[in-house]
C-alpha cells in the first residue's frame, strides 16, 4: 500500500514576511537605480539573487522539498554560473587584433 507523501507546508506568516522582504528589496533595488552609487551593480545583482532564492525558496515551495532535491538544483545552480563565467572570459583567451 503506498504511503501518503510527508506534507510540511509553510505558514502563513512566512509568506507574509517573504512578500514584506520581497517589497522591502524591491525598494532597496528601485532607491539603488535612482541613485549613483559606487559598486551599483554588484549590489544589485545581490539583491536580485536574494528576490531569487526567497521566491524559489517560499513562493515556488523549493523550502518544502528534501534535501536531495535542493542539492540536485543548487548543483545545477553552480554549473550554469560556471558555464556563463567561462563564456564571459573566453575572449580574453584571444590575440588582440592588429591595428588597420
């Protein structure tokens, strides 16, 4: 007889305080644009990974998956950044074209 999957779903309350830190970085990233800040967009790029993994984490129910699981995606995670690494420093690998 097949077993009932184990349900842990998440509480009312942490998807309240996800939106509200989801709201509270879109400010962040929005007060970040319209000001010129050294490093801008370093620290954008954090805060959207930050947006990423609160809605992969608590709106997508990746918080609720076993451990096996999160490991597959965060494996995949890493390799598509290293993929995108390489392609981004590929063409410092090439001669310099001469001077016409």
């Amino acid at each position: 007889m097949p077993q009932e999957p184990a349900t842990n779903h998440l509480s009312v309350r942490a998807y309240v305080w996800t939106y509200a830190a989801l709201l509270v970085l879109a400010t962040g990233s929005w007060m970040l644009a319209s000001v010129h800040v050294p490093g801008a967009v370093a620290i954008g790029l954090g805060i959207g990974a930050i947006k990423a993994f609160l809605v992969l984490g608590y709106f997508m129910h990746l918080a609720e998956e076993p451990f096996s699981f999160k490991l597959v995606i965060a494996v995949a995670a890493v390799l598509v950044a290293v993929f995108i690494g390489l392609t981004a420093l590929d063409p410092l690998t090439r001669p310099a074209l001469p001077n016409p």
